[in-house]
C-alpha cells in the first residue's frame, strides 16, 4: 500500500468558509474526492495536488506533507515567540 | 441552411442528465452487488426448471433475455460517478478514472475466463445436446457471459469505492 499523503485541506477549507462543491468546482474535481482527499482514502496526483495549493495561495508544503503535520497555531506562535 | 444536428456531442452533452455524487454506503453497494448476480442466478436456474414444463423455449429465451436487461439497465444507465465506466472521460476527475481504470483491469481476467468457459460448455451443450434443452444451456451460458461484460466493471467499482463523506451542515 503506497504510503498516504497528509494534508491540510480540510482547515484551510474551513478557515476560509467554502464548501467543498465550491472547492471541486475551483480546482475542477468531484464533490466526493474532496472528501476523500481529507479523509486521507485518496492521494493526489502531483497537478492536482499543485492546483490545490495555488487555489489556497500557500506552497506546496503547507498544503502537503509525508509527516504528521504540528497545529497551525503552534508553528505561527512559536515562530514569534522565537523571532 | 445548416441543420444542427442533434447526436453531435456538443450537442449531447447539452441533453445530459447531472452526474451524480450520491454513492450510498459501501456495506449497501457490496449488498446490492451480491442481490444482483444471486438473483441472476436464481433466474437461471428458474428458466432451467421451467423448461422441463410445457413452456416453449422462445419465451424461455425472452425470459432470460429480460432479466438481463434489467440488471443492465440498473447497473450501467443511471448516472453517478459508481458508473463511471460507461462514462466519458470528461465528466471523470483523476481519481474517478483511475477507478474506473482499475475496475477495467480487474474485470478483465474474469471475464477472460468466465467467456471461454461459457464457450466451451456453450459449444459442449448444443454439440451433446442437439435439443431445446441444449440451446437452452447454450443461451444461458451466453447471457451470462454478456451480462459479466456490461456489469462487472461497474460491479467492482461499487465494490471498492469508500463510503460516502459526511454532509455538510447546511450553510446559514
């Protein structure tokens, strides 16, 4: 079984408000392979997973990831806490 | 003047039904899956008990021919993305096509072997039997070897797509 591909889609969907009719129709997919792209049963392609990303205005990397991603809320705090 | 043709696809898709993203649950799919070739089964063997009454083969044939119709008509004329291989591939995204492909490659050894099975004991029956009752087999043999090439990629489709996502609460 190919390793699985974590992503933030589903809290970048929220925090901006959109459904995810309106997130397929965006980037030009099915209503149900959001869901499944969330619920992890689904690895994109690398096209899709790039138009995603520029859908969200973010890199790649925030979208996508091969390890666990930390909260958003601790990568943004500590990185001031730090700065 | 130029007359507009309609089967020209453009033009067809303007006629075309909304695909559907109503899946139903997987444990409801895989149920209907088996209902259906079990209740094929069972019409088998009910036109194979029939025809050692006084029913004449033809409406044997067109018992059997009807029931194959149904189920093929179930399975393969609604549209929602379960179907997607009798769909084109602009209605599909990538993961409903490499669904749809997968279903194709699986289905292809079965149905490789059911056929040439169903050829040989098709061509076994009518050369043993030469008799109703060996066309009968024959028929059957045939119909569901056709029934397997219409449905069976559909079938596994149904099989293995994931339950459906949660609905959204109703934005207010």
């Amino acid at each position: 079984m190919a390793p699985s591909i974590l992503n933030r889609i589903g809290v970048l969907r929220a925090e901006r408000g959109l459904s995810r009719q309106q997130l397929a129709d965006a980037v030009g997919i099915n209503y149900q392979t959001v869901g499944y792209l969330e619920r992890g049963d689904y690895n994109p392609s690398l096209e899709l997973a790039f138009r995603i990303a520029e859908y969200f205005g973010l890199p790649l990397e925030a979208v996508f990831s091969r390890q666990p991603f930390a909260p958003m809320s601790s990568q943004l705090y500590g990185k001031e806490e730090s700065a | 003047m130029t007359e507009a043709r309609p089967e020209h696809p453009v033009i067809a898709a303007w006629h075309r039904r909304p695909l559907s993203s109503r899946v139903g649950s997987r444990r409801f799919r895989r149920r209907l899956v088996i209902a259906t070739y079990a209740a094929w089964l069972a019409m088998a063997a009910i036109v194979k008990l029939l025809s050692f009454g006084p029913l004449p083969f033809i409406w044997l044939s067109l018992l059997m021919v009807s029931t194959n119709i149904i189920i093929q008509l179930m399975w393969v004329e609604r549209r929602t993305i379960i179907n997607t291989p009798a769909l084109v591939d602009a209605e599909l995204d990538e993961r409903l096509v490499q669904s749809r492909n997968a279903a194709f490659r699986t289905a292809f050894k079965p149905f490789a072997l059911a056929a040439l099975i169903g050829w040989l004991l098709a061509t076994a029956a009518t050369q043993l039997q030469p008799n109703s009752q060996g066309y009968l087999n024959s028929l059957i043999l045939f119909m569901g070897v056709a029934m397997l090439a219409t449905t069976l990629p559909t079938a596994i489709v149904a099989w293995r797509e994931p339950d459906p996502t949660e609905p959204e609460p109703a934005s207010g």
